[in-house]
C-alpha cells in the first residue's frame, strides 16, 4: 500500500534533495532557454504594433511576467516558510532562502520596466499610485527578509524569525493584485483576468505567457543551483558533504 | 537593424527595460556560479587541514 505514495519526507533531507536539485536545475535551464528564446522571438516578430500605444507596448512582454514572478515567489516562500514552521524541516526554510534574492530581483525589475513605461505613456517616472506602491513594499518585504535572516547569527533561529516575517508580509500579494480594482489607479486594470476574455491579441497573449513561463524555469532552475549551494554552506562540517566535495576534486 | 526591432521613438523605453531585465537575468546565474564554486573550494580546503591535522 505505501509503496504507491512516494515519500516526500525523504526529500525533506538536505542529502537525499541535494542531486535531485542538480537534475531539476538543468531540465529547468533547458526548458527555460528555450522558452525565453521563442518568447523573445514573439514579442518582437511576431505580436502586432499595438494601435495605441505603438512599439512602447512591447515592455509588457518583460513587465507582466516579472511582476507576476515576483508575487508568485513570495507566496511559494510563505508556503515553504509555514512548511518549515509545521513539520520543523531545514531544507523548507532553505528553500524560502533560495527563492528570495530572485523574488527581489523581478519586484524590482517589475518597478524599473513600469517605470520605463511609465514615463513615455503616463508622462511620468514614478507615481505614489496603489499598484506602484504596493509593489514597492513588496520589494522592502523581499530586503527585509534578507537583512533578517542575515542579522541572526543562529540558522535555526533566523529560520523561524524570518518564517514569521514571510507570512506576515504575504497579506501584501492580494494587496497588489486587486490594487488596480480597489482603488482609482493611474496603473491600468488586469489584461488577463480569470472568469472574462482577456482584452489582447492572440499573439500577444500567447508571448505574454510563453516569457511567463520562462521565467518560471528560469526561477526553478536558479532557485535549485541556490539551495545547493546553501545546503553546501550550512552544512559544510557534516561527512557526506565532504566525502561529497571530495569525490568530485 | 531588422525592421522588426525598430522601436521609433520609443526605443529609448523598450531597450531600457529589456536591456535591464537581460543583465540581472544573466548577472544572478554568474554570480550564483561564483558563490557556488567559492564554497565547494572552501569545504575542499577544509577537508584538507583536517586531513594534515588528523596525519
């Protein structure tokens, strides 16, 4: 009976999860290459001139799916952060640890490419709007988190504070994502929405997804070379990481 | 230039945010190499002193 399950628990063992985040990096990589390629090849050959706003139209096919990334990352985070916090796993905490310096990345890449297209359709850099804001603090939560997790010398112990920030600042993403509803924003609705059409090309849409789910490998793959080498540094005075460090010199 | 990736006048904004999204996207793998191999030449040359230690 129990042969038909597989044990995920194994998993939750640094050692056991160690080569199997090899092989999930380099599908990952793999499949992430190629979707970044066909996606850029989209964006620029493929979807049409937008009849508004021109070729300036084009930063939604890096915008969308950063700004996606980044709220989709902190709630994977939050969810290894509970993770860790229920069952008392290391390698949850370390996963959370893993995603955050991307997670961070695209919140701020989110901002600059909005920025970008902010200033030639809006006329304006920056704006104290809800969704550039929201979006803002979801950026200091992704630093924050860091800094904390680096200030406590203790792993064990920068593990759970730093769980409990996570799960705080997730009352953050909903926050973000019906901005655009709640409140009068210069920032534009959704263009995808979950229970209507979707107000886009064909063509458009289809790259628009294509670079999301890029980046979705992209952040897999990274996330999975990060947590090894995480593993290596906190576990480094543990025997099967040098007999493992060993065999490959 | 193909025809394709002439942005008129908004070349400036289109580049700035593909450019800047290509550089981190590229810059994080290479520092995470970085990191990645500083540590495994760390833990080696830990292995070794104990080695030279315990002899």
């Amino acid at each position: 009976m129990s042969s038909r399950f597989i044990n995920w628990f194994k998993f939750s063992s640094p050692a056991t999860f160690y080569p199997l985040a090899g092989k999930i990096a380099w599908v990952s990589t793999l499949i992430a290459v190629v979707l970044i390629a066909i996606g850029l090849y989209m964006s620029f050959f493929v979807a049409p001139t937008d009849y508004k706003q021109g070729e300036g139209y084009r930063i939604i096919f890096v915008h969308v799916p950063a700004s996606w990334m980044s709220m989709f990352l902190y709630v994977v985070m939050a969810g290894w952060a509970a993770l860790g916090l229920v069952f008392n796993t290391r390698l949850s905490a370390m996963m959370a640890q893993a995603l955050a310096p991307t997670g961070a990345m695209f919140a701020f890449l989110s901002l600059w490419t909005g920025s970008f297209w902010g200033k030639p359709m809006w006329g304006t850099w920056w704006v104290w709007d809800a969704r550039i804001t929201s979006e803002l603090i979801l950026l200091f939560l992704y630093l924050g988190y860091m800094a904390l997790r680096s200030a406590i010398d203790d792993p064990r112990r920068g593990d759970r504070a730093s769980a409990i920030l996570l799960l705080v600042g997730v009352v953050n993403v909903p926050i973000i994502y019906y901005s655009v509803k709640w409140w009068n924003t210069l920032h534009q609705g959704s263009t995808i929405k979950l229970n209507e059409e979707s107000s886009m090309d064909d063509t458009m849409l289809l790259a628009m997804l294509i670079m999301t789910l890029g980046f979705w490998a992209y952040s897999i793959a990274i996330a999975m070379v990060r947590v090894r080498t995480i593993i290596l540094e906190r576990e480094r005075s543990s025997k099967w990481v040098k007999q493992l460090i060993a065999g490959e010199n | 230039m193909p025809e394709a990736l002439d942005m008129g006048k908004h070349a400036l904004y289109v580049w700035g945010s593909f450019g800047a999204t290509a550089l981190f996207m590229i810059a994080e793998p290479l520092l995470l190499r970085a990191r990645s191999r500083n540590i495994k030449k760390r833990i080696a040359r830990m292995t070794r002193l104990d080695q030279e230690v315990n002899q």
